[in-house]
C-alpha cells in the first residue's frame, strides 16, 4: 500500500493580502504527477483543506480540480476538516463523494467509521478525525467529559482501538493537533506586518496532545504544523504543500510517502520517503540601508521571490515602498529599524543632555526622535533665530 501524506493546503489563504491560489495549483497539480509516478493509492490530507470556514465559490473549484486530477492518477483520497475548515460545508456531499472514491471526514459521529482500502497484503482501515473541538466532541458523545484537546483525542482514539480491535487489520489514523514530546516545548510562529512573533503554545497545556495518545496505528498522519515533523518512524507531521508565511522560510515543502507491506496490525512494516514539491515563488527577507537594496545586480536570487525588506536609514527614506518594488516586484512587506535606534536607546536622557548647550539639547532632541537625523542647516538657523528672538524679547520685557 502506498499513501501520500499531505496536511494544511489552506485554499483561500493569501500571503500578506496577495493571492496565492494560482501558486497552490501549480503545487497541487505537481503532488498529481508524484501520485502517477510513484504508484500511490491513497492521498491524505490532514486537515486544513481551506483556510476559512466559508470559502468562496473559487476555493472550492480549486479543491474539485486538484482532488479530480488526484483520482485520475489513480489515487482514493481522504479529506479531513481542521481547526480553519467548516465542517458542514467541507463535507457538503461526502456521501456522494465517497462513491467517487473521495472520501470527507467531518462527522463526529463517524468518528470510528474508517474508510476500508484492500491491497495484495489485505485490508487497511484508514480513520479520518476531524478537528476535535472539546466541547462540541461533547455534544455528539454525551459520555464524553473533557476539556483539552489531548482529552478529546484520548476519547477519539479509544472508540478507534474499539473498532480497529474487531477489524483486526492493519490500520492508519489521520489527526489535526498540535502533538508534542513528553518534554519538548512547542513554538507557533506567527507574522503581522512583516514582524515576526514566537508565540509559546505551551502556555496552558490545553491545545497540546502528547504523541502516547496516538500510540498503536502502523502510521499517524498529522497536520496543523505548517512544517515537516517526524516524532517515530509511525508518526508525522507533512506540512503545507506552500510557503504561507515568512516564518516559513527555511521549511521544506513536500509530502511524505509512505510504503506499507503486510503485517500484524500497528506493526505492519514501512517505508517513509519525502517528496519533495516546487515552490512556484520563494520568500527572501532583506536588511539594509534602501541605496544597499536597490543598487544593480545585488539579491538577484529575490528579484522573483516575495520580499521583506528592513530598511536600517536613519530616515526612511520617501517612497521607500515604490523604490523597492522597482526592483522587487514582489515587496509585500516593509519596516524601518534604524541602525542608530539601538545606540541611542542604549543611551539614559541624562548622559544624553549633559553639559548640552540649548542650541545643542535642541539637537540632540531632533536626533532622538528622527532616529538619529539631526538638523540640517536651515533647520539650524531657524533655531538660532527663535533662540535669538526668545532672548531679546526676555531683554526687552
């Protein structure tokens, strides 16, 4: 059996206000190559499918042509909701689907229902979980009492050793978590505005599932982590098939292949190979003063590529944006770190205005809060001249 392991296409999702579904579709229709080239039978997809519970009639286009291309390459594919996904419009259809051999798992109460694959070494259950909010897993399992994630997955997994028990089969879970190491600490990275921010999802406990409670299937597909992850050989983390974020700079983009042969269930052996995918555009983040940027012949590796420049002048300098799209078409974002805001603010407002003269402490001031750019000439003299004016009339008065 060989399935391709993929998670987080997040259709409808821009990069900083850009669209990126024309990208996502070169990507996809290359992961349809993949499947011919190699043979694969079944594609998950772990959640994730779009990047908003309401997408746009577009998305969804999008979606039906890339699952068509992946069962014209000879693939049954299985679809699971996440935490961005609607449930009830994902779903839309799945029984139809299914007999089209796609199958959308988003039903809570078929959570111990697994789609059932045969191939020469026998049957294989593959159990797609949704996204398993607490609460709303509580609604549909009244029995249920918890109030974490890891808790609802806990729940979730014990129904699925109930049934997968009876089948006796070798079998596959595909899940939407944040998992973690008994120890690990676990980081999301998130950007606004070209700033980037770690934030600590540890904080709590109550997003986290440590990798025991997924314990027991010959593999765990995972998603949610835009990022490539291997905990054991039997449980992993594919990542997004697109770069989404500048945070997502250094992260492979691809898909994990993985080769079954026969076995006893949760033992079945197994064979893991990354796929690697093309990234229509790369991401590249640039620093330095705008003349260093926009000189000739420097970064031609990120004239294509989507572009986050700080710029270090000690004045922005006008129409930075405008400048630097002349050269980088693809410029999205922009921010001023000036070199000298470091060195000033390492610096108390006493030590700055010791022994200053008015015309200097006048200086200094301009200096501070233009990052550094003091006052030229003209500005000079019109200080003088409103110190000159201010003593003569103290003269006067």
């Amino acid at each position: 059996m060989r399935i391709l392991h993929t998670s987080d296409w997040h259709i409808g999702r821009t990069f900083h206000g850009y669209a990126t579904e024309e990208h996502l579709e070169q990507v996809l229709l290359a992961m349809a190559a993949l499947v011919r080239e190699h043979g694969v039978e079944v594609v998950v997809v772990a959640g994730d499918v779009f990047d908003h519970s309401a997408p746009k009639a577009e998305a969804f286009a999008l979606l039906n042509r890339a699952v068509a291309r992946l069962r014209e390459a000879g693939a049954v594919v299985v679809l699971t909701s996440g935490n961005h996904d609607g449930p009830a419009r994902l779903g839309h259809l799945a029984d139809f689907a299914a007999h089209g051999g796609v199958h959308v798992r988003t039903d809570l109460a078929s959570i111990a229902s697994p789609v059932m694959i045969d191939d020469d070494a026998g049957p294989l259950a593959l159990y797609g979980l949704p996204y398993l909010h607490p609460a709303l897993l509580a609604g549909a399992y009244p029995e249920f009492s918890g109030t974490t994630h890891a808790e609802a997955l806990g729940f979730a997994m014990d129904l699925v050793r109930a049934d997968q028990a009876e089948r006796g089969c070798r079998w596959v879970v595909a899940a939407h978590c944040f998992a973690q190491n008994a120890g690990e600490q676990v980081r999301e990275t998130r950007e606004d505005g070209g700033l980037t921010e770690e934030r600590d999802i540890t904080r709590g406990g109550l997003d986290l599932v440590p990798v025991s409670v997924l314990e027991g299937p010959d593999y765990v597909a995972l998603g949610h982590i835009h990022g490539r992850v291997t905990f054991t050989d039997r449980v992993r983390y594919s990542g997004a098939p697109l770069r989404y974020s500048f945070g997502e700079k250094d992260k492979p983009r691809g898909a994990w292949l993985v080769e079954m042969g026969a076995g006893e269930p949760g033992s079945a052996p197994i064979e893991v190979t990354w796929l690697d995918l093309p990234m229509p555009r790369q991401v590249a983040r640039l620093r330095g003063t705008l003349a260093e940027l926009v000189t000739p012949g420097s970064h031609e590796e990120a004239r294509e590529a989507w572009v986050e420049v700080v710029l270090t002048d000690d004045v922005l300098p006008h129409e930075a944006m405008r400048s630097l799209r002349e050269r980088y078409p693809y410029a999205v974002t922009l921010t001023h770190e000036p070199t000298n805001r470091v060195e000033q603010a390492s610096r108390g407002y006493a030590e700055r205005v010791r022994g200053l003269s008015e015309t200097e402490l006048l200086s200094e001031f301009l200096a501070f809060v233009r990052d550094g750019h003091g006052p030229s000439e003209a500005e000079n003299l019109v200080l003088a001249e409103a110190i000159a004016a201010r003593d003569a009339a103290e003269v006067a008065g």
